[in-house]
C-alpha cells in the first residue's frame, strides 16, 4: 500500500488502516462506471468532467519535469512536442479510474488505490478510466478526442504494458499454471 495522501479536494479515500488492518466504509450507492454507464449524455459529459477536474488539480506542464530523474525512459524518449501538450501529476493514482470510486455530494470516494507512479500524463490516467470501462463505444471515442487520447495511444499502450509487467506477481501466475 502506498503511504501518500490521496491529496486532492473532494476525494476521501474509503479504505484506512487502523491497528496494522486495512478497513473499507461500506459505501451504499453505485460505483461511479456504472452511474456513468447509465447517465444521459449532459450528466454524462457534466459527471466525467468533475471527474478530469479532480485529475487535473495541481496540474504540471512538461516544461517543468523533463529534467527530472524519476520521469520514465517511455516518457524521455516520446515525442517531446506531444508531451508539451499533456499535463503531468507528481503523484499518479493509476487505478483512479470510474470502476473504483462513487460519486455521492460531487465527493468522489475511492477504494484500490495501492498503485502510484510518479510524474505520469494526467491523460494517461483518463486513458486507463476508460479502457477499464464499459461504456459505449461512441462515449469511448468522444473522450478519446475530447482528451487526445488517440494521439498518443502507442505511449499509453506502452506505459500499461509497463504498469502490468510491475503489478504482475509472476511467482503467483508461475505456481497457480
């Protein structure tokens, strides 16, 4: 589990650790993906963007991180006139997507947030929202162009192979097949 604060303004994480346990609030209301899924087309666009609000809370140009050391080789060696155009988080929850939070109040309450990168695109974090969905396939291509995310699709498919090969346990897979 990650010790960094979920620090940003309407999110309060639902699982804490008390006494070396983690303990989750029960939450009676619907995931966020699925209120999304369900939503028409203004609640829709209206509801995600709190959603990217949050995300981009804080936001940092690239112009600001390029030299930094914890930057990924994937990032370093992309093209930098594309990433000029991204915003970067210092601390990226990869699994704030739709699937692990709901929205109650226009406060988003997130459980599964154990994996954090740092210095990733904010827009690859929307990439991961939705690709983890289940949302039509006419809102997918909406956000994706809303958020550019096509246009850099080969670096985000890049980074989730990363992420996966990392949040692997191949010992587990090697033992259970």
């Amino acid at each position: 589990k990650s010790n960094l604060a979920f620090n940003k303004a309407n999110v309060e994480m639902i699982e804490k650790e008390q006494n070396g346990k983690i303990v989750s609030k029960y939450i009676n209301a619907e995931r966020f993906d699925i209120f999304l899924e369900k939503a028409n087309e203004k609640s829709f666009i209206e509801n995600f963007e709190k959603y990217t609000n949050i995300l981009y809370q804080d936001a940092i140009d690239f112009e600001q991180i390029k030299n930094n050391s914890e930057l990924k080789e994937t990032i370093k060696n992309y093209d930098t006139s594309k990433l000029e155009k991204m915003k970067f988080t210092e601390n990226a929850y990869l699994d704030f997507i739709p699937k692990n939070c709901f929205l109650i109040d226009d406060i988003f309450y997130v459980f599964d947030q154990e994996w954090v990168e740092r210095y990733m695109p904010i827009e690859y974090i929307i990439y991961r929202a939705i690709q983890n969905s289940n949302l039509e396939e006419e809102r997918k291509k909406l956000l994706n162009k809303k958020y550019n995310i096509t246009e850099n699709e080969n670096l985000f498919i890049k980074l989730e192979q990363e992420f996966k090969e990392k949040s692997t346990d191949n010992i587990m897979l090697k033992e259970i097949f």
